[in-house]
C-alpha cells in the first residue's frame, strides 16, 4: 500500500487539510493521509524579503519519507519565494516525491478583499493536484482549463479546472500503471 502524505507546515486550518484528502486520493487514485513532522522554519526564513525559500523547505519535507509514502505534499500558510521569483503558489519534483504549495496568496485577504474559504479550498485543491502532477512526470500544458495550465496570478487559478485534459490524464495514467498501482 502506498500513499499520498499530507503535510502541514506551520500553522493550516485543520479543514484546509481534509477538504484536499477525497480529491488528491480521487485524482490520482492513491490513498492519502496526514502526517504531522517537525520543521526548523529559521533555516529557510529570509529576514530581507520577509518570506521562506520554498526549495529549502521542499529538502526538508523530504528528507527521511517513509517507505510506503508514493508522494509528499507540505502545506503551509508561509509566503514562499525561491531567488529568480517575487512568490510561489507551489513548488514540486518533476517525477520526484515531493511537492509543496502554499496557501498564502491563494486567500483573498492577502489582496485586500473579503475572506471566501470554497474559494480557498479551490485554489488549494487545483494547486496541489497541479504541484503533485509534476511530481508524475506532467510538465505545463496549454490546455486553458486543465489543472496543469501554469498559473502566475491567483485569478489564472481560478479560470481553470480541478482535472487535467485527456492527454495529461493519460500520461498520469500510464505512469501508475508502469508502477502497478
Ligand atoms: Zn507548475
Ligand atoms: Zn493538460
């Protein structure tokens, strides 16, 4: 049996983190669950840019997965940033085991408007199947409503879907089957 870790990083609603568990487990057809670890925050924090570097704490989330973890995605409120971007919505291993998204500027008070938490739980699942899709290999797609369609402003996130198209849907098919899954 293999799974699909969630993993909050530092402080996320409870109901952030179960809204995501029937979907990532219907998409990918892979149980998920939620693991709880440690994370030293001070070491990707950058006190000039008051954000966190989001490859360091990708390292750190996948340093010592268990064995019967297939993919490991960290959620976290933190404002993530890697040197050549301002931000990230996310940030993943293409056909690697970890990926990472922050729901930071996914919420509507980040931009001054009122709070919508089904908005949010949108933004969070499109973001995360899209981080964990290049965790199986699938790169950006042109298709404007597939979930794999890069997104660079939160209103980009929103013009797409939760699927992938049908060409990004049989690649992500073929590779669990190469996998036995
Ligand atoms: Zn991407
Ligand atoms: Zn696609």
């Amino acid at each position: 049996m293999s799974y699909i870790d969630i993993v909050p990083i530092g402080e996320v609603e409870d109901q952030l983190i179960f809204t995501l568990q029937p979907h990532l487990s219907q998409t990918f057809k892979v149980k998920t669950r939620i693991q709880r670890r440690d994370f030293d925050l001070s070491l990707v924090y950058d006190s000039m840019r008051n954000q966190y570097n989001s490859s360091g704490l990708l390292l750190q989330l996948i340093n010592d997965v268990p064995p019967d973890t297939l993919k490991i995605l960290g959620i976290t409120g933190l404002d993530l940033f890697i040197p050549i971007f301002t931000f990230l919505f996310g940030e993943a291993q293409l056909n690697g085991v970890g990926a990472l998204v922050s729901i930071h500027r996914l919420q509507n008070e980040f931009y001054g408007i009122p709070g919508d938490i089904e908005l949010l739980k949108n933004r969070l699942i499109k973001e995360s199947i899209h981080e964990l899709g290049h965790t199986f290999g699938l790169i950006h797609c042109f298709t404007l409503r597939c979930v794999m369609n890069t997104s660079t402003y939160v209103e980009e996130i929103d013009q797409k879907s939760a699927s992938f198209c049908i060409h990004c849907e049989q690649a992500i098919l073929n590779g669990l089957k190469r996998k036995n899954f």
